[in-house]
C-alpha cells in the first residue's frame, strides 16, 4: 500500500471503532455504539467503509434480545498484512502478520559482528524482499516496522547507535521506503517488544505496562496507557545502563558497572568462568542452564546471583516508574525457572512498601522470541488503530 493512502483510512471515529472491534470481537454495531458513543447511524458507515477496505469482516450471527439477531463484526484475517523486522546484532528476522498477529511467513538471515553499513542495509532489504515475494497482492501490504538494537531516532528512522554492533547513522527508514514505496517505522527493539506483549497478549488491564528484554544487552520498554513512552531525548527505558556498582566493569557505553554488565547472557557466562574453576572451555550461556537443571550446585549459585541482579534492577524500577505489571522476555529468561524465585524473592525483601511488594504483577514473556518482531509488526496495527 503507497505511503499515502495509509493515511486516509485513518480518522479519529473511525480508529475507535476499529479498535473496539480490535479487543471485543465479536461485537456488534449496536455495541460499538453503545460502548463508544458514537451515534449508531455513524457507526454503520464506518463500518461499511471498514469492510470495503477489507479491514472488517461479519461473522456469525449474535443472541437475540428480543428481536432480529444481530451480525457480528471481527477484523478480516485475509484483508491485510504489515511486515516486522527483528534487526538483531547477529540475525534479521522477518515477519508477515495479518492484522490479529497471526505469522503467515518469515525468513531470516544471519549476520557477522561489527557489520558495515552498507551490508546491513542490503542484509535488511534481502529479508524484506523475501517477505514481499510471497505475498502476491503488493497492494494489502500496510507497511513495514523494523525493531532496531540500540539507540533510534524514532522521526528520522535513523539507527543512531549501536553499542553491539558498532553500527551509527544507518538510514534504515529513507532506503527501504525508497525500495519497497510504502510506510516504514523503525523502533528500538527493547521499546517494541513491550508493544508485542502488549498489542498482542491480555496486558490491556494494566495502564502502567514494562517489559525488560534480558539478551545480548539489556533494555525495557514502557507503555503508559496503551501508547509507549520515549522521553525527552528517545532514551526512556534504557535500564541496562542504570548503574549498580560504581567500582564495576566498564560497560559498551563507556560507564563502570551498568546492570548490563551483570546480567547478559555474557555477563552469566563470564561470572560462571570466575568463580567455577572447572568451567569447560566454550561455556555458555545455554550450557549454564543445562548444567543447574543437573543440580550442579556451582552453576546454579551463578543462576541464582543474576536473579538476584536483576531484581536490584526490578526493583529500582518499581521505585522509579511503580508500574502495574512488569514482563521479562529475552534469551537470559529461558532459564527462568532459576531466576525467578530469586527475582520475586528480592522484591519482596527490598521494595519500599506492601503494596509495591504484593500488587506489581510480575510474569515471564510468553510470546517469547516472537515478542519482538510482531512488536515490529504492530509499529504499523498502533498508527492504524
């Protein structure tokens, strides 16, 4: 779909009504109206106009209540697809996702560290070639969302800064618009994950919403009442760097003791060769995880030490932003049946007060490695709904 034409489908009525279909369906239009207040005879317009763009489907029909049944609307499973990108420091994954989530198809590729330029952005658009390929109407395709590792600019489309990969200034949004001709949204990987979790699992309770992503680096996203928080300079949530021991390691972003430099994958692997004498050469992260579901104790104490890291780091959270619920996704909470225990156990024993101890919801990410790109996929579903 051409850049231009995304925008006329949007309208503030008609992105409520579409919305309210998006977390009631089934519904009815008498519902829609009833729920929105919008006026009924508004609301059948909208939703004609909805169903001739292919974005609304009836479905079978309701209960009566006394009168005729009345048809049901949900959104159309076949009328539109977006694109989500997980541009990540050693792999770019892509993503074909109807409007509800559904992945209909992917590839992905691998890439090497300290990558150029130029070889990341033609990486990038091999993957979404791949993906346009096999979507025969060009025209259903809404856009293009890439979640991006480090620092975004999020008007631009600029990947500023990368402290994995070493990658500045990459104009990710001008050349794949330039490429493809339709609407491209970039966002930090960390932001986006916390827009997956929330657009596509039941989080909508929660006004107050964090996710921190615990890889190859460490990051949080935040959404406050459905819409994700940046900050004055784009860098809200950047929890991998908030200082923990003033004497500790120097982190990628120049700092001494960043939670990132205790917590990662790396950080994990890098402790257990510390303190385990026998570590075996190639130790990693994974194998750590292997070795405490064997109830080798030594692997385990290191398990229950990050545990107890990044719940310093959750708690601080709490104390800072006092979220309703906090998810924890990433490749480090594969081993989550160790780290959580210990986790809820630090809160408890250090949050400021009861409530703050018992009330804040805490989970692991059940969307998992999938959380990211459809949080890329869903850059696209937020501007539309």
């Amino acid at each position: 779909m051409e850049r231009g034409t995304f925008q006329l489908m949007k309208s503030v009525n008609k992105s409520t009504i579409l919305n309210k279909i998006r977390l009631s369906e089934p519904i009815s239009r008498a519902e829609i109206a009833k729920e929105t207040g919008i006026t009924p005879p508004t609301v059948s317009g909208i939703v004609k106009e909805l169903m001739a763009e292919n974005l609304v489907e009836e479905s079978i029909l309701g209960e009566s209540k006394g009168g005729r049944k009345p048809t049901m609307l949900l959104l159309k499973r076949s009328g539109h697809y977006v694109i989500g990108i997980d541009a990540g420091s050693n792999k770019i994954r892509g993503i074909a996702s109807d409007l509800v989530g559904t992945i209909l198809a992917e590839t992905e590729i691998e890439i090497q560290p300290h990558i150029s330029k130029e070889i990341f952005l033609e990486s990038l658009k091999k993957v979404v070639r791949t993906i346009f390929m096999g979507i025969e109407e060009k025209d259903t395709i809404l856009g293009i969302g890439v979640a991006m590792h480090g620092v975004v600019d999020i008007a631009s489309g600029v990947s500023l800064y990368s402290s994995n990969s070493g990658l500045r200034d990459v104009p990710i949004k001008e050349e794949l618009e330039k490429e493809f001709n339709v609407l491209v949204m970039v966002e930090n990987n960390s932001r986006a994950m916390a827009l997956g979790e929330y657009w596509f699992k039941d989080h909508d309770e929660a006004e107050s919403f964090v996710t921190i992503n615990i890889g190859r680096g460490v990051g949080s996203g935040i959404v406050d009442k459905g819409r994700l928080c940046y900050g004055a300079q784009d860098i809200a949530g950047e929890i991998g760097h908030m200082v923990i021991d003033f004497h500790g390691k120097v982190c990628s972003c120049g700092n001494k003791g960043c939670l990132e430099t205790l917590i990662t994958g790396d950080a994990i692997v890098q402790r257990a060769k510390e303190q385990i004498k026998e570590a075996p050469d190639g130790l990693t992260a994974e194998a750590i995880y292997t070795y405490a579901t064997e109830n080798k104790k030594e692997y385990l104490k290191v398990l229950e030490e990050t545990g107890y890291l990044i719940g310093i780091g959750v708690v601080n959270l709490i104390h800072l932003l006092n979220p309703d619920k906090i998810v924890l996704g990433g490749g480090v909470m594969n081993s989550a049946e160790f780290l959580m225990p210990v986790i809820r156990q630090t809160i408890q024993k250090r949050a400021l007060t009861e409530k703050a101890r018992t009330n804040t919801k805490m989970e692991v990410s059940t969307l998992q490695e999938d959380a990211t790109v459809l949080g890329a996929a869903a850059l696209l579903l937020a501007e539309l709904f």
